[in-house]
C-alpha cells in the first residue's frame, strides 16, 4: 500500500482520552473521515422491500470512499456488522458488494456478530487494526435487513421460547403473545440446547427473546406503559421534525431499488428518506389505538414503542497522521469503546454500565458530552441526563433498531447533528457518546470528540 505513515503504538495513542495521560490529538489517533448511512425502511413493508442487502452495502461503500476522495484501492480491510442471518451467507454478501461497488478483489471484507453491537463492533475492530498498524486505511459499517429474514411460525410455550436463543428473530405476523413465535433460522444450528443450561437461570436467560427482556426491565424499573408510548410518540415528534427540516439529507445516500406495486408490476424507485418515522403518532393516538402488548400478556411493550427496519451504514477511518497527509477533514475522534455485560435476563440495563465506563475511559464527564445517542430511552433517566442532549432527532423507535447496523448509524447520525452545530454555533470541540444493549446481555458505548472547526481539522467536510 505504499510508504504511507502507519499507526503510533496503542500505549501512545490519543484514543484514550484527555485526562489519561496519553497523547491527545497525536498522529496515531484513529479518526473517522466519512459517514454515511441509507435510508432506515419498514421491514417488509418499506421502500427496501423487494431489494438485496448488497444493494444498500454497495451504496455505502461507494459513497463513503467518494466523499473522501479515496480511491477504493486505497482500502486495506472492510468489516461489516450483522446478527441476521448469523451465517456465513452475510459475510459472502459483504464480500461480493465490496466487488459491486468497485473495490479490487483484492480488498478483504469479513462481518462480525456482537448482537446489537454488532455495527459498534466493526468501530471498534477497525480502529484497533488501526492503531496496531496492521492497516491504514478501513471502513467499518453495519448491514440489517430484517425484510429477508427467514419467518417460522409456531405455537410454543414460555419454557420453549426461552430455548430459541439468538435464534429467534423479533419479527412476526403473529405476536409470540397470540401464540406466534419465529424458529430458529434454518442455517443455523438444529439440535438440542446443552442440558447443563437448564441448571442455570442466568444461562437460560441468554436465550430470552428481546422484548421478553424489555419486559423484564420495564418491571424492574417500574416503566409503565405511558411512560413507553410517551417516549415512543416523542421519539417518532423529533424525528418527524429532522426530516422536515431537511437534517437526514446529508448523512443518508440515496439509491434506487427494484419496487413491485400492488398488481405486481416491478419499477425503480428512489429511496432517499427514512420511512420508519410515523409523524402523525402521538401519546393520545397511541393510548386510542389499545395496542395489545406484543411479547406477553399484560406486558408493556407493544407494535407501538417498537422497531425494526431495513438500513446500512458505513465509516472510512484512518489514523490521524493519514488523514493529515491527504488533507481531509476528521469528521471525529474515537476516544473510547467499551463492552459490559449485565444480567441477561434484563439486558436493557447495559447502557447504565457502559457509558459511565466509556466516559471514564475517555477521561470526561456526563456534563461535557453535547449529544447522547442511546437505544434505551429509559436509561437516560436512570443516568440522569439531561432530555435535550438524549437523540435530539428521535432514537431507536422512530429511526429503527437495525440490529448489526445500529452502532454506526446512530455514530452517523450523532457526527453530522455536531457537525451541524459548529457551523451554527460554537466552533469549538464537542464530544458525543452512542450506547445500546443487546441480546444475551451484552452492550457497548462509544465516546467521539468532534474537533475544533479550524481549516482542515473541523467541520464534516462532505
């Protein structure tokens, strides 16, 4: 690749933080140069509905070496996150839209599964290539597509739903409430779980579905279902209110898909914006609408405060001194990652362990991050963290839970919203934080600082 400069060591890196130690805005930070993310669509229903998850990886891939004016060659390594299928099939997708989108075969790709953080995951992996000077250059991305995911339904009892592990997918005709309940993905593995699993509540919780384990964390906390609808019709209010405003244009590429209408005829459409926001949904609409609780009789969670959706996102991250030497502007710094791991059965709890360690690790406070870009909207609370800074343009209810994707397009999302802010306001540093939980009761938070808007070190530059 050349005789480009290659990472400082991990010891001397500036990805720790300020109040470490370490370096701080040294050569070997890992700094992210592009972000980007498709439209998030309804699964099934949305503009994504008769595409390929290749389609949405090309469009990434391609767009986001574009802005950056890096020549896909120039790439050393592509990681991609997904949890569904959990097969080796969306590895070989992954490496074949690498050949789509103009990538030499010669350019590697491989995913990773971390559950729901997943996309996160991929960061992460790709920065410590980075810094370990293994590469130089790397995208790291997330692909979902709950629309081709694999449906089998059935009538099982609570003890049997707990043993479809990660299997299961979230997505049903029929909620597991009314008997309907997804098996377990053909692919995958079809005997029987270890006997030994019986023999530990902990171990058998791993394998709740998610919304049993939302469930479960509603009882603890004490979150009615009010309190679920209201954050559900805010998130869906703020979100409505960025799209109008025109705040989703530039982080999402847009691409034309294959649509087949209701006689059956097919034709290209433009898919450019989200259609998982429901701008019309509100706490009164919600509270008429008597949702059924979706995963458990008298539960909480229903279709209402819920998602899943169709999207990709990707990052191009270099270390500093790469993206000093070409003259690109750094969208952001990664200044720590961190995975937890809490009970399984209340797996929503993590974002209450992860983020304080990522801000430890990152050698800040809660009070110095501008934006926090979290999937548990409860745990903010919990955090005690102001509304304002908490996805100030609709979390995961309105924009969708894109399993393997969510990482990165909530790191997509928070880039652009404090690049936005600089240019209106203080042009001087911001740090973000993105955090969610994930089956098997795991989870994962992120600290980015946004440099000062100073030439080329500030702004987002696309």
């Amino acid at each position: 690749m050349g005789s480009r400069p290659t990472a400082a060591p991990a010891a001397e890196s500036g990805t720790s933080g300020k109040g470490t130690g370490h370096c701080h805005d040294c050569a070997g930070d890992v700094v992210i140069v592009g972000a980007v993310r498709t439209a998030n669509c309804r699964a099934k229903k949305g503009g994504f509905k008769d595409a390929f998850p290749d389609d949405l990886v090309v469009a990434v891939l391609k767009d986001v070496v574009e802005r950056a004016g890096v020549k896909p060659e120039e790439v050393d390594d592509v990681c991609f996150g997904s949890v569904f299928p959990s097969t080796s099939k969306r590895a070989s997708e992954l490496r074949s839209a690498t050949i789509l989108a103009g990538f030499p075969v010669n350019v590697p790709a491989y995913t990773v599964n971390r559950q729901c953080c997943a996309g996160l995951q991929s960061i992460a992996n790709m920065a410590a290539a980075i810094q370990a000077g293994y590469i130089d250059i790397g995208i790291a991305g997330g692909i979902e597509f709950f629309t081709r995911a694999v449906w089998m339904f059935g009538h099982q009892t609570a003890k049997e739903q707990t043993k479809c592990l990660n299997r299961c997918v979230l997505l049903t005709d029929r909620a597991p409430s009314a008997g309907g309940l997804l098996r377990s993905d053909p692919l995958d593995w079809q005997g029987s779980d270890n006997p030994k699993i019986e023999g530990s509540k902990d171990a058998q919780d791993v394998g709740l579905a998610l919304g049993l384990t939302a469930e479960n964390v509603a009882e603890k906390y004490h979150v009615e279902r009010e309190a679920q609808d209201r954050f559900a019709a805010a998130s869906h209010a703020k979100a409505a209110a960025a799209q109008a405003s025109g705040k989703f244009d530039q982080e999402i590429v847009a691409l034309k898909v294959p649509r087949k209408d209701a006689s059956g005829d097919t034709k290209e459409v433009l898919v450019a914006a989200d259609d998982s926001i429901r701008a019309d949904s509100t706490f009164e609409s919600l509270a008429k609408a008597r949702l059924k609780p979706y995963f458990k009789k008298g539960g909480t969670v229903t279709a209402g405060n819920c998602c899943s959706v169709d999207c990709a996102a990707a990052v191009l991250m270099m270390n500093r001194a790469e993206a000093e030497r070409r003259g690109l502007p750094v969208l952001a710094t990664l200044r720590s990652f961190v995975p937890v791991a809490v009970e399984p059965g209340t797996m929503g709890t993590a974002p209450l362990v992860a983020v304080p360690k990522a801000l430890e690790r990152a050698g800040i406070t809660k009070e110095e991050v501008e934006v926090f870009e979290l999937n548990e909207a409860f745990a903010s609370q919990q955090l005690g963290l102001p509304e304002d800074k908490v996805n100030p343009n609709g979390g995961a209810i309105a924009l969708g839970h894109p399993a393997g994707a969510t990482g990165v397009r909530q790191t997509v999302t928070l880039l652009h919203e404090l690049a936005r802010r600089q240019e209106s306001g203080d042009p001087g540093p911001k740090y973000g934080l993105v955090s969610m939980c994930a089956g098997s009761g795991v989870g994962a938070a992120a600290v980015y600082e946004i440099p000062a808007k100073n030439g080329k070190a500030g702004g987002n530059g696309n």
